[in-house]
C-alpha cells in the first residue's frame, strides 16, 4: 500500500468539491434532515466559499492518496481562520474526511499526523477540533488520538442548531 499526501491548490478546488460533498454527505446524512443537508452543503462547499478556502492565507488543504486513488482530504487553519479564537499558538484541523471505501485503513492517523507536523513546524503549542457530539466513532478516534475535550461550540446544520465537542492536544 502507498500513502501519499499532496497540498491543494487552486486548480484542485472542482476536485476538492467534489470529494467534500461526497464525504460530509455519507457522513451525515442518515441523521440530518435532507433540508438542512442542502443548505450545509450549498453554504460550506460552493465553488465560491472553497476558492475562499483555498486562497486564505492561514488555511491549507491536502488530499490523501490511496495506491494513487484519492481517498480523502484534511484541512487545517490557523490564526485569524480559525473557526474559534483560539489564538495564535493553536491550530485548528477544520475538517478530516475518508470515503467510504478507505474507511479502516488509518488514513485518518496520517492525516492528524500531517496537522501536527504542520503545527510544530509553525511553533504551535496545540492542536484543536470541533466533532459532533453524535459522532461517536470520530469521538472514540480523537481520543485515541490523544485529544481531549476542553469545551463545546454551536454548530448549524441548516437552521438546526447542533453541538460540538471542542476537542484538544497540547504538543510537546
């Protein structure tokens, strides 16, 4: 098996849509209305709002290869992109998604892995992410992981109202 891990850049945003709405979809629609599901997925994952993304200077996404296969993507923020203020010794992993078919074969460990590297190069003394309060396989995986939670936030799927986890790692 061959692990590679490749920065996006502009001319990866049709391709980084594309796997973003196919990931949080599989992930979250069983238990969200298809409304809400419509509006998340227009308001996070248009073309417009990932060439933000993609162009902010305090935010990075790769994608992970499988045997060559895309199999994923990571994206992280730091600073002012950061979805909480969490100030400028943190780093924020915004989002880790693994298709289906890739699911259980550690993907999601080298994808963490590279948001620490990316961390330390930057002097960050830690780490942090929001997961769904019902996400329990994620929960149990950042833990894991050596994540722990420090706090909660509102998350909006559509107009519903839900919680996250604020979940963090202090770095060595």
């Amino acid at each position: 098996m061959i692990i590679t891990i490749k920065k996006c850049g502009h001319e990866d945003l049709q391709t980084l849509q594309e796997i973003s709405i196919e990931t949080f979809n599989d992930t979250f629609q069983d238990q969200n209305s298809p409304e809400n599901m419509k509006a998340y997925l227009e308001r996070a994952f248009s073309s417009k709002q990932l060439e933000a993304d993609l162009t902010h200077r305090a935010s990075e996404f790769f994608f992970i290869y499988y045997n060559e296969e895309l199999a994923g993507y990571l994206k992280v923020n730091m600073n002012d992109a950061q979805s909480e203020n969490m100030g400028d010794e943190s780093l924020e992993v915004e989002r880790v998604y693994i298709r289906n078919k890739f699911q259980k074969h550690g993907l999601g460990k080298y994808l963490l892995n590279k948001a620490t590297e990316i961390a330390l190069e930057r002097n960050k003394k830690k780490i942090w992410l929001g997961v769904w309060e019902k996400n329990e396989n994620a929960l149990a995986f950042y833990k894991k992981m050596g994540f722990v939670q420090t706090g909660a936030h509102s998350f909006y799927m559509g107009d519903e109202e839900q919680i996250d986890f604020i979940m963090t790692k202090t770095l060595p």
